[in-house]
C-alpha cells in the first residue's frame, strides 16, 4: 500500500495525491499489482507518464486521429473524438471502451466520461495492466516492453524512467 505522501514523492508535480492514494491502492489490490513492490513501482511509473503525473484523465488531443481506426473499434461516425484517450493509462477506442466498462460494471459507450472520475481512472488502469499481462512482465523486471505494450513504442523513456527510479527507491525494490 502506498501512502500520499510515498506518491508525491514519486510524482513531484501531481496534484491530489490525497484523493489518489486510495483509489489508486485499491484498484492495484484488485488487480493484483500491489503483490509485490516492483509490481507497483513499475505501474505508478507507467500511469505517472501516460497521465502528465496524474494531471489528466482525459487526453489533451481531439482524438480526431482516431476516426475510422477499426483496429480501435472505431466503426461509427464520432467514435474517434467519443473514444479517445481517458483515465490513467489512457483508455482508447471503443472496443476498449466496451471491454473495459464490461469489466469495471461502467457503461462506457453512453458515458464515456466515467473514466475521467479519479476511482475509474485507476480501475480502468489497473484493469488495462492486468489483462494485458503486465504484471508478469513486472516480475521479469521487463520496463521496455511494458512500456511497447502501453505506449506502442517507448515515448517518453527517460520520464518514465526517472518516475520508476524514484517508485523503487521509495518502495524499497
């Protein structure tokens, strides 16, 4: 269990890490994450980049570029702008939208605004890192390719890197 103040330390510049913490340790718990401390600090490094240090939860483009991306499940007019990235780690696409409000109990095709709440910005996080097998990547120690399974590639390596340094020097790993 990380505290507020464990957080702040790993994230300088995030605001609210009082209405964070809690949240984000109880959507770690039930994901698994928070089993083990490489497991966590790895997690708070990755959802600390993708959200600007938890600054947004509903990400800055249009998500124009997203219209008409089947691979997303983009397939109606607006989906790309509807759909785009929310929540902690960035949520995209309607397929994800569909799959992740299926497994929060979210209805997330009529609202998907949910996500940009602080509880379902951590849940849908967790739930991302978790079905997409993070957490035994993790435990190999695997950064990159946690990162190439987020993020597609390793944008933002050296912030990403710094924030997990910091999650291990505070979490002991």
């Amino acid at each position: 269990m990380i505290t507020a103040d464990e957080l702040a330390q790993i994230v300088p510049y995030a605001k609210n890490v009082q209405l964070i913490a809690g949240p984000l340790n109880d959507a770690c718990y039930t994901f698994g994450i928070s089993d083990t401390p490489i497991r966590e600090a790895m997690f708070i490094a990755q959802v600390a980049h993708e959200s600007g240090s938890f600054r947004y939860v509903k990400e800055i483009a249009s998500g124009e570029a997203y219209e008409g991306r089947t691979d997303l499940g983009n397939v109606e007019r607006g989906d790309g702008v509807r759909f785009k990235g929310r929540g902690y780690i960035q949520i995209t696409g309607r397929a994800n939208y569909k799959a992740c409000g299926e497994a929060l109990g979210l209805d997330l095709i009529q609202h998907p605004e949910f996500l940009e709440d602080i509880p379902n910005a951590c849940r849908s996080a967790a739930w991302f890192w978790y079905i997409k097998g993070l957490n035994d990547m993790a435990d190999k120690g695997d950064f990159a390719a946690i990162t190439k399974r987020i993020n597609g590639g390793t944008n933002g390596w050296k912030e990403r890197m710094a924030f997990l340094d910091r999650a291990k020097q505070v979490l002991g790993c």
